[in-house]
C-alpha cells in the first residue's frame, strides 16, 4: 500500500486531498501502529514528489479527520484508535 500514487493533470481532485486520502488508507490498512511516529513533512513532500506545503495541507486534513495528532516539537503521530492493531474496522 505504501507505493506512491501518481499525481497527472488528469486527476480532478485536489492533490492534497489524494495525498490524504492516501496517508489515511495507509493508515487505517495497517502500515502504521496506533501511536507511530510518521516521517516529516519534508521527507513525506520528498516521498510524493510534491511541495513540502502541500504535505502540510494534507496534515490539516487528516487532524481534521483525527487520523493523526501533531505534538509542536516531537512530530506527527498516528491518532491513539487508529493504524495497526487497534482493532478499528472502518
């Protein structure tokens, strides 16, 4: 699940949604346990091949969700509840 999607002018979402959208089913497939520490915005930026302010987007988005929990200092987290192990169907 962790292979990055490709991102064309032929897409009609927003790419920072897509970005979302894919974090979240990585998480919620398993990739991540409840409570990792997910790379920076910078590295993940690096991952997808976009603007680092675009990953930032995304971030808000999935805080909005409550995917991840963002901690001012120590990074980004998985959201207790959800990812690996936590027993979370849908």
């Amino acid at each position: 699940m962790s292979d990055v999607p490709v991102f064309g002018p032929e897409r009609h979402e927003l790419l920072y949604v897509a970005i979302a959208d894919h974090l979240a089913a990585r998480i919620k497939g398993g990739e991540f346990d409840s409570g990792s520490r997910l790379a920076s915005e910078r590295v993940l930026a690096d991952e997808y091949g976009v603007a680092y302010l675009t990953v930032r987007r995304a971030m808000v988005e999935l805080r909005e969700r409550g995917l991840i929990l963002t901690v001012h200092g120590k990074g980004t987290f998985v959201a207790p509840g959800q990812g690996l192990g936590c027993g979370n169907d849908g």
